[in-house]
C-alpha cells in the first residue's frame, strides 16, 4: 500500500513533487508509476518515477516521483538519455530474440543423431 508523505506543487515546471511510502519487499519503477496513477488518479504517461529507496532495517520504501500535468511538460523537462536508455534495451532484446529464433533454426535444420545401443 502506497501513503503518500509530502506533496509539493512547482507551477513553473507543471508538475507535482512526490514523496510516497510503500510497505512491502519490493517494488519496480512499473510498479510504482500504477500505484501511483491509480492513487492520485492521473495517467502513467505523466509520471516520471525518480527514485526508490528501502530504509535500512525496514520493510518501507520510500518512493520519490514527478506528477506533470501533461505528457508535452514531461517530454520538455524530462532528460532524453531515459528515452536512449530505453530505446537501447528496446533494441538489446529484439537482438536477443534474433539469436534465439536463428539458434532454434539451426537445432532443427541439425539431423538428428541416432542412439548407440
């Protein structure tokens, strides 16, 4: 469950500072932006999840997001290496499904051989 702790609004930059605690082991940045959509009912597309941390010796993470207030003031303020780093890995696993589909390919095109007996 997600509590959210502070919220400050930055009307020059279109968008809300959040400071939210989530009891649980663990949680992925996915995770947290759905939490935090269904919570504060806005769209994932406009949140940009900064930070998860675990307090040492507890089960509490604390959560550190931007709420923009449309998808243009985040794609504005937002740093575009998140975009290259997600395009990469975009770009590493249909590189990985290459390899397994042509691996597959040769296994099958192999004949098979036969056991000794």
């Amino acid at each position: 469950m997600i509590s959210i702790e502070k919220e400050e609004a930055k009307p020059l930059l279109d968008r809300k500072e959040i400071l939210a605690a989530f009891k649980g082991d663990t949680l992925s940045f996915e995770q947290a932006k759905a939490f935090l959509s269904s919570q504060l009912k806005t769209p994932e597309e406009n949140i940009a999840v900064k930070s998860i941390e675990r307090r040492f010796g507890s089960t509490e993470l604390s959560v550190f997001a931007y709420i923009y207030d449309s998808v243009q003031a985040l794609k504005k303020f937002e740093p575009k290496i998140k975009e290259k780093t997600e395009g990469i890995k975009a770009a590493e696993e249909r590189i990985i499904a290459q390899r397994k589909q042509e691996k597959l390919k040769k296994e099958q095109e192999k004949p098979k051989k036969e056991e000794k007996k």
